[in-house]
C-alpha cells in the first residue's frame, strides 16, 4: 500500500513539474518575463516581480522621459557635470552642442552613461528633478517595484526593478512612434565631427527573426540585463531577462515560445454592436450599442471557448440620447479572470418623442 501511494505521490510530483516546465525553455535568469504589448498580458513568467539592479535598461525610462517631455530638435550645451561620467559613454565633450535626439540615439544604441546625464540636466533642468519624474512615472504606470536613483543604471543598492515593471516600463515606451524609431534602429549618424556614428549594441536586431528593438545592460552587481521586442504576424512581444549569463538565447527562447504558442484573435472590434437596449420616451424602441475600442487579444489555440463576455447597460436609457453616449459596458473573462473591460457607446442619437405622440402612442397601445 505505502509502495502504491509513493508511485502515485511521485506521478503527480512529475506532472506538476511537467506543465510548469512543459516548454523546456531551461532559462539561465535570475527573473524573466514575456508579455504581448498590445494587450500587456503576461504569457510566460518566473519570479517576475523579484527586486533586481537593471543596469543600463534602465535608459529606457530615461529615454521615454526625453521624448515625452523634452523637443527632439533642441540644441543641448554639454555642461562639465554631464561629462566623464563613469561606464560606457558616447565622449561629450564640455560646450559640446548636440541635438536631443542625437543623445537619445547614443543614449539607447551605445548606452551612453554620458549622454544620460546630460539628457537628464537637459529636460529634467537638473539630474536630481529628472530623477524624482523618473519614480513619477512609475507609479503612473503601475511600476509599483521600481526605484531611480540615477539615469543610466550604474550599480545602487536603492537602484532597482522587476521583470514586470521593465516590461510596462518598454511597453510604455513603444507607444511613442519616435522611441520605436530609436529602438528598432541598427546605426545612426549625427552631425558631430567625432564619435558620431553608433551602432546598436543590440545584436537581436541582426540575429533573430522579427526583432524590432532591445536594451542590454551588464555591469558584475546587476549581472546581464536584456529587454528585448518582436514582432511577426502583427503581434509584438516584450522580453525582459534580469542577472541571465545566457541574456540574448534566454530572450529568443521566451519570444519563440509566445510566437509557436499564441496568436491574436479579434474579440470585437470598435464600433462593432454588441446589443440593443431598450429606450424610454424616444423616437425609436431602441438603441443599437457598440464598443468603444477594438479588443485584439493573444491565445492560444484551446482558449478560445474560455472566452466569456458579460454585457452590462445602465438601468434607465432614457431619451434624449446622442451619438456615442456611454449607455454600459462589457466585460470579458479568460477562464473566469477579467481581462478587459470597455464601454458600451450609442451607434446613433435618439431624440425624445414630442408629448402629443407619447398620448397618442398610449391611445394606440390601449386600443391593441
């Protein structure tokens, strides 16, 4: 009997850790994740909300922040504290003049340490003010485990991230078509007589099928740090692999897994109609509802029927009612868990049916 209940003990041991490493990817990371930008849902994870150093990943808040708040074209005057900064540098020089966008480049492609800093002097008017809208935005975002103390992501103790947080961070990011520009870009020139061609220390942009952007960063504390996009058949991907000996092969296998094993699927689509809704005191019965924004979602295969949708209307629609007036909204669930929610809109308006009508309407319905 023991010998029997160890066999089945040791059975389901090996399920269990079956379909948690069903995939086999053998990651060599400290913490991981893999997320689908457009929707941010999460597809493949492990210790993903683990406080880690990120190094120079940390460059895309800093870049993100100079395109969201600073003019690409403005001249920056490299001042003496934005020089010599220790690590990896693009070689400013004091009263150098320079384009913000060039900084940007440097900054992401050559993961200038220099370049950070003087972005950061430049738009935030001071490091230190940067910095403190750098842990703003994070919050904003839903970075909840994230701390700055610096631009460009030299070792802190109180310098820190999760696997979570970089992806909404890069998420965030790639919503601005200027960062996707940078991003995504294998060379850049710019105007300065020396030190002004970078190439992209990215090598995925060369080697992996689809890639259309990346962050590394590395120093001995944080270990390697690598964020990493792609996009194929319209649905791109965000890895992001933290203290991982085996970064770029640690991304390739994430983002392989998302593409073999989920597509996008076309829930609804906005202005697409949802329901009808009965009206009160209105020229027409009812009112047709759309949705207000499209829902595009990655699934796999077999999740498909887990999709549920449950529509919810205001108690009174009541005339007059115009054109895209939020009359409700709908819910969708993936295996009971909520992953969208979106309003329901009026496809058209309805005026209100005159006072003679409404007696002459009752007249009507009395002698039916």
């Amino acid at each position: 009997m023991k010998r029997r209940i160890l066999i089945l003990i040791l059975i389901l041991v090996l399920f269990i850790n079956g379909n948690t490493n069903a995939t086999g990817l053998n990651l060599s990371a400290e913490s991981y994740i893999l997320i689908e930008e457009n929707s941010g849902r999460i597809i493949y994870e492990n210790k993903a909300h683990k406080k880690l150093p990120m190094a120079s990943t940390t460059k895309i808040m800093t870049g993100l922040l100079a395109i969201e708040y600073g003019n690409l074209d403005d001249i920056v005057v490299i001042g003496e504290e934005s020089i010599d900064i220790e690590g990896s540098s693009i070689y400013l020089k004091e009263g150098e003049r320079i384009k913000l966008i060039d900084l940007i480049y440097g900054l992401i492609l050559r993961s200038g340490n220099d370049s950070a800093v003087a972005i950061a002097n430049h738009v935030g008017n001071t490091e230190e003010n940067f910095i403190s809208i750098m842990n703003d935005k994070a919050k904003i975002i839903g970075a909840l485990n994230t701390n700055f103390v610096n631009t460009h992501g030299l070792y802190d103790a109180n310098h820190y991230t999760t696997a979570y947080d970089l992806a909404i961070i890069t998420r965030e990011a790639l919503k601005y078509k200027e960062f996707e520009e940078i991003f995504s870009a294998k060379s850049y020139k710019c105007d300065r007589v020396t030190d002004n061609y970078f190439v992209n220390k990215n090598k995925a942009l060369w080697d992996y099928e689809g890639a259309d952007g990346g962050k590394t960063g590395y120093t001995m504390a944080s270990g390697r740090c690598l964020v990493s996009s792609a996009t194929r058949d319209n649905m791109r991907l965000i890895a992001v692999s933290l203290n991982a000996p085996d970064w770029f092969n640690d991304n390739y296998k994430l983002m392989e897994y998302g593409f073999e094993n989920l597509k996008l699927y076309n829930i609804y689509e906005k202005g697409q109609l949802i329901t009808l809704a009965n009206v009160r005191d209105g020229t027409r019965e009812k009112v047709a509802l759309v949705s207000g924004k499209d829902l595009i979602y990655p699934l796999r295969d077999d999740e498909i029927k887990d999709i549920k949708m449950s529509v919810h209307l205001d108690k009174k629609i009541k005339a007059p009612i115009l054109e895209n007036d939020v009359l409700g909204y709908i819910e969708v669930f993936l295996n009971g868990s909520l992953i969208r929610r979106d309003n329901l809109i009026a496809k058209y308006e309805v005026e209100t049916v005159s006072f003679l009508n409404r007696i002459l309407q009752t007249i009507l319905n009395k002698v039916e």
